[in-house]
C-alpha cells in the first residue's frame, strides 16, 4: 500500500467516525440520556443514512473457532460503509468489558476501528471511546505494519 493510498484509508476512516461522532452528539444534545438502546440505535442509523453513508443494523456475524461454527455468533449494532463498527449503550456507567466486547468484534471482523458510544452519559464526550483493532489487515496496511 504506498503513502497516498495509506493517507487514504486513514482519511477515509477519519471521516466516518466523524460523521458518527457528530450525529450521536447531535441526537444527544437533542434528546438526551435516558431513553433504550435501541431507540439511539435507530435514530443513529437514520441520521447517518440521511448523510448518504451506508449503514447496517443488527448485523449478525457468523465465526469459527477450533472447528466450531457459529451461524450468528454475535451482532453489531452498526456497521458503518463496512468498516466502521458502532457499539452503543444507553447505561449510567460503561462496564471495562465494554471496550473489550468491541475489540472482540472488531478481531473477528478484521476491521481497524470501533466506537462505542454510551448514549447514558451526561455528557456524551464523557460515553465516547475510539477502539482501535491493530490486528487488522487494513490497520496493518495503513500503519505500514504489513
């Protein structure tokens, strides 16, 4: 991967979580903490779909591990252009297995970047983490690693 398609890629990802940042923010300055998972969830996804980025809900996610197959053996609450995954709560407080359940995916999805967004925090700043997956091909690619 040379130098301008590495700028590329990065830029590229840059932008999405951009755009996903800006949209919760908004929706949470709006609405504020309090309200279900699922409800941020569908007006995250329709926010971003309005803003012409392809966006996938409840995807589920089949692996394998040492022969055993898992048809959907977990769902990402967002995929986001296939390579952004949007891990969402809507808790008073993020459990430290948060951040680990999203590296777990982000591994078995072979993707380079995550959020996850705690649509229960007072302010949302406060519910925002950037989970890099360095393992990931494409992270790999972009960093030089490969």
């Amino acid at each position: 991967m040379n130098v301008l398609t590495k700028r590329s890629a990065v830029k590229h990802i840059n932008d999405i979580t951009e755009q996903v940042v800006d949209a919760a923010f908004d929706i949470h300055t709006r609405l504020g903490p309090g309200l279900l998972e699922s409800v941020y969830e569908i007006l995250l996804a329709n926010v971003l779909e309005r803003r012409g980025l392809r966006v996938q809900r409840q995807l589920p996610v089949p692996f394998e591990f040492d022969g055993v197959r898992f048809e959907e053996g977990f769902k990402v609450d967002i995929l986001v252009e296939e390579c952004v995954v949007v891990e969402l709560k809507s808790v008073e407080k993020l459990a430290p297995v948060s951040s680990k359940q999203l590296l777990t995916y982000l591994r078995l999805l072979d993707l380079p970047i995550g959020l996850l967004i705690n649509f229960g925090a007072p302010l949302i700043k406060q519910g925002l983490q950037r989970i890099a997956n360095p393992r990931a091909t494409d992270a790999r690619q972009v960093l030089g690693l490969r």
